[in-house]
C-alpha cells in the first residue's frame, strides 16, 4: 500500500467525530430549550423523516426529476465546452473569434441571468436545461483552454512524426492530455449546475427537489424541509464521490498527489 | 467678546436642549416592524402610517414589504417582524405545524357578489373556461401553499377539474399580467390593482371569480403574531390593532377621494388611472370565527391539515382579532 493511505483513517474518523460532536450538541440545546425545536428541529427527528422518505420511496419521484435535469444540461454543457475548448486552445482564430464573447459572459453569476433567462425562454425544460447548461459550460471551457495550451509539444510532434492528421492529433493525444485539467472544470462545474439546477427548481420548478423544499417551506413544514434538504446534500456528496471513481478510472495514469 | 461667548452658549445649551427632548420624546415610541404587501388590501395599514395614527399610540411602525403572507411568515416567527400581514391559509398552517402563530386583526375579506377584489385571469382571448380546462396548465400564485392558491383549487374541484393537474408557478402579483402577456403562464390568480390594470389595459381578461364561488365573505388575510409575543405585550397589541382600526375607518369614509387615489397608487406602484375604480375588498374589524371554520374546511379537503394532530381552531384568535377594539 502506497505510504499515504494509511494515513487517511485517523483523518476520517477526525471529520466525522467533528460533525457527530456538533450534531450532539444540537441535539441537546433542542432538547434543553435553547434553540426552538419548531424552527430548528433536533437532528435525530430530521433522520427519522429521511429515513422515512427513503424507506417509501417518495424520495424517488423528485430526485428523479432533479437528476434528470442535472444530467442533460450536465452532459450537454460539458460536451460543448470540452470541444469548443479543444478548438479555442489550438487555433488562434477560433480564441479570437469567441474570446471576448467569453470574457463578458463568463464573470457574470448564472443564478443573476436567470430573470432573463425566464422572461426570454419561458419557465419550461429548455429555460431550466439552458440556465444549468451555461453555469455548467465556463468552468469545463476554460479549464478546456488552458489543458489544449498546456500539452507538451514533444508529444504533438511525435504524432505528427507518425503522420496523424491534425483531428488525430485532437483526439488521441490534446485530449486525453488535457483531459487532467479537464476533470477539475467538470468538478466545479458538477457543485455548480447542482447548485443551479436547486435553484431553477425553487423559482420556476413543479418537481424536484428545489421545489419540494420551497413548498415544505411555505406549509411550515420545517421537518420535513431538513429533511429535504440533509437529501440534497447527501445528493452532491455521492455525485461528488461518484465522479471521483469515474475519474480515477478514465485518467488512471495520473498519480494522485496527497 | 464676552456678550458674543455667552450668546454662543446660550445658542449651544438650546440646541442642545431641543435635540434633548426630540430624542427622549422619539424613545417613547415603541417600534413595531410589520411585514406587508404591497396591494389593495393593506391600504388600511398605509393609511393608518400615513395618518400618524400608530404615532398618536406610542408607536413607530415600519413596514417591510414581501411577495406574501407565507414568505413573510417565517421571519414572523424567527421574531425579526413582530406582526406580519398574511393571508388566512399560511396563518393556519404556521399555526398547526407549532409555530405560534395568532391573528390578532381582521385584513381584508371578499365582498358579497362580484366583482371581487381578486380573480382567475388569463390573457385576453384564453380559451379556459373551467376547471377542467385548467388542467395541465400552468397558473400563477403569489406564493404556493396560500389562500389564492387554495381558491383557485377550489375553484377548479367546484367546477369539474383535478386540482392536481394544475402546475401552479410562483409569480409576485405585479410580475403577472406580463408573464401572461407573453405567454409563459396560461392563467393567474391576482388581486386589485392590478387586475383592472391589466384588464382594462386590454392585455388579459378574466375567467371566473374563485372567493365567489366559494362564499360570501371569504376571510381573506389578517394580521398575525406570535403566541410569545402577544403573552409578553398585551398592551402594546391592543394599541396597534385600535390605530390599525382608525386606520379602516379612514379608508371607508375617504373611499374614492383624491388623497385615498394617491395613496393607493403610492402603495402600489400603479398610476393614479390605473387605480380609480378598482373592486375593493371589504375591510372589517373583526374576524368572523364561522368563516375561518369554513375555510379551515376547505384546506382539510384539500389535503392541509393532514398531519397527526388536530388543529384548535380557538388558538387561531387572539381577542382583539374578535371583538372590535375602539
């Protein structure tokens, strides 16, 4: 086992030992009186209603709809970004062409666009799927960018010492090259579009779990609402997580660095 | 040089002395922050602000505005505002769920025949006409979980529809008649002014009158605060609610005048055309308990209240909510 391994239990147990103390400590002061159990509930009744919702399944419905979401605009954005990214990183027409396009679009907050975005799109599936695809697309595009500029000019010359065509080249050396720098704008961009995907769902939604929380919230049901709301981050979590594995598996000659 | 120093003194020490006693006379008044929205049916709270009536009781109130009763709410009882304006059904339900909640005065409630003050409206030429029609479609409320979104359920079961087909959306009710204008809703549920507005304006029409069918009187909204804060300030609630009262009466007799138009448009953001000869809603001092009965009714049929407790209808109702504070 490599020497860094190990090493990571005691640091687990540490973070997870933090969130139970604090948890605990909720706990009591819900129970004591000094935080309103009404507005704040103890966190073991906040499990017990998850657990509930999971166990009847009625978490199924809106998180189907939220991932759903997530994943068209997920996959769209970051399939768009990647090639355009690719192109705007090797040829310098291209970055001409669109980099000022990028440059106004890129620092404004997504979640900001999202009035125009409903008065121009209307409150349907391409509003939300557009709204989530362009927060998703500026992080995987730059880091797109920056990953085509950054591959090692020996290994371009080598390919076309061997007589690949410039899209070979593309393909089977700029991308997977790049691909490292790649994965970390997909990151980002994945806590992003969940982000914006919540967010579109409580101001225009009729699912999910954005919606479900807004409507929780308007009927008092603080319960329930935490307990919404504990599923959500448990939602970017194993997202988070599960990317980790994926990128593990398709950049696997990258010595992960502790 | 001495003359000149003590009238320079003298000048200071008035000065002083003024500011003084404004600033002791300010700390008598007891601030009140009172949550709002910005329609017709809080034109009383307005005038009663305007008129200086709150003043004359010893108290500054400073209103906050919001979309609705049910965003207003919840800083209600994290005790940011101490009374809030909200209509009847997210006051019952923050009541149910523990929250505290207790009307302590009459809002608005609907009239005896239509034209009601609020109505389902949708773009001039819809072709809805009934409950059925509404399914599927997507209507807007100014907030979910409220009495317009509760009504226009009604409205639909009443006249042959699934409520639960219909998508309602989340829209402030002076975003409305644009979001129906350009074809991102298929119909909304609005109160005055801006139903006329946008009716008279040519761009909607409307399809029916929910609070009609329902009842006569429908109890609307009222002002609600919290159990914790009525028990600890008995006096300060029954000095609001009578300037509150003086401020219905001013409406009442001031009903058309040149200032109630300013201070309506003022209120509201509309013009001053824009808010001659709207349907008024009818504005009582008290609250009617069989009325609120009827509504809490309804909210059961509806699936609210669902819970595994019963709701007490009497803890909805503080005293100055039912007898008329002079």
């Amino acid at each position: 086992m490599p020497e860094g391994y190990r090493g990571r239990w005691p640091d687990r147990a540490l973070s997870a030992a933090a969130i139970i103390v604090s948890l605990g400590a909720l706990e009591l002061a819900v129970h004591f009186g000094s935080v309103n159990g009404k507005i704040i509930p103890p966190p073991t009744a906040v499990l017990q209603r998850m657990w509930d919702l999971v166990s009847s399944g009625a978490v199924l419905p809106p998180l189907g709809t939220t991932l759903y979401l997530l994943f068209v605009a997920y996959v769209c954005g970051c399939g768009t970004a990647i090639l355009l990214g690719l192109l705007m990183g090797r040829f310098r027409p291209v970055y001409n062409l669109l980099e000022p396009l990028v440059e106004l679009l890129r620092p404004l907050p997504k979640p900001a666009l999202l009035p125009l975005l409903i008065l121009l799109l209307g409150l349907g599936d391409t509003m939300k799927l557009t709204t989530v695809g362009l927060a998703v697309f500026f992080p995987v595009l730059i880091n797109a960018i920056q990953g085509a500029r950054g591959v090692d000019p020996v290994l371009i010359n080598t390919a076309r010492t061997f007589g690949y065509s410039p899209l070979a080249i593309l393909w089977k050396v700029i991308l997977p090259a790049a691909a490292p720098m790649i994965f970390v704008g997909m990151r980002v961009s994945l806590a992003l579009g969940l982000l914006l995907v919540v967010l579109t769902e409580m101001l225009a939604g009729t699912g999910g779990l954005g919606f479900l929380i807004v409507d929780m919230q308007r009927s008092f049901k603080v319960l329930d609402m935490y307990a919404w709301l504990v599923i959500l981050a448990v939602l970017g979590f194993a997202l988070n997580a599960t990317f980790v594995r994926i990128e593990h598996w398709a950049i696997y000659w990258v010595v992960e660095v502790q | 040089m001495l003359e000149g120093l003590i009238r320079s003194i003298t000048f200071a020490a008035a000065v002083c002395g003024v500011l003084a006693s404004a600033s002791s006379q300010a700390q008598q008044l007891t601030k009140v922050r009172v949550s709002t929205i910005p329609i017709i049916d809080t034109i009383p709270l307005a005038a009663a602000v305007a008129q200086g009536y709150f003043k004359a009781e010893g108290l500054d109130v400073d209103t906050t505005p919001t979309v609705g009763g049910a965003v207003g709410l919840p800083a209600l009882a994290a005790g940011q505002i101490q009374i809030g304006y909200s209509n009847i059904v997210s006051i019952v339900l923050g009541n149910y769920e523990g929250l505290g909640f207790e009307m302590i005065a009459a809002g608005s409630a609907s009239g005896d025949a239509p034209p009601n003050t609020a109505a389902l409206f949708g773009k001039k030429g819809t072709d809805i006409r009934n409950g059925k029609d509404l399914e599927g479609k997507r209507v807007a409320v100014n907030t979910r979980n409220s009495i317009n979104w509760l009504v226009v359920r009604e409205w639909a079961r009443l006249m042959g529809g699934d409520p639960n087909r219909i998508n309602f959306v989340e829209v402030p009710f002076p975003s409305m008649t644009d979001a129906l204008r350009t074809g991102q809703l298929d119909a909304g549920f609005t109160v005055e002014p801006f139903l006329s507005a946008g009716v008279k304006g040519g761009v909607t029409e409307i399809i029916g009158w929910p609070y009609d069918r329902i009842m006569k009187r429908v109890p609307i909204s009222q002002y609600a605060a919290t159990k914790s804060f009525i028990d600890a300030n008995p006096e300060l609630i029954v000095r609001w609610v009578r300037a509150y009262n003086k401020g219905i009466d001013w409406i009442n007799q001031n009903s058309g005048s040149e200032e109630w138009i300013k201070l309506v448009a003022g209120h509201t953001r509309m013009t001053a055309d824009q808010v001659r000869n709207i349907a008024l809603p009818v504005w009582d001092k008290t609250v009617n308990p069989a009325a609120v009965e009827k509504m809490v009714d309804v909210m059961r049929m509806h699936g609210l209240l669902a819970g595994d407790h019963k709701l007490n209808v009497g803890s909805l109702l503080h005293t100055t909510a039912t007898t008329e504070v002079k």
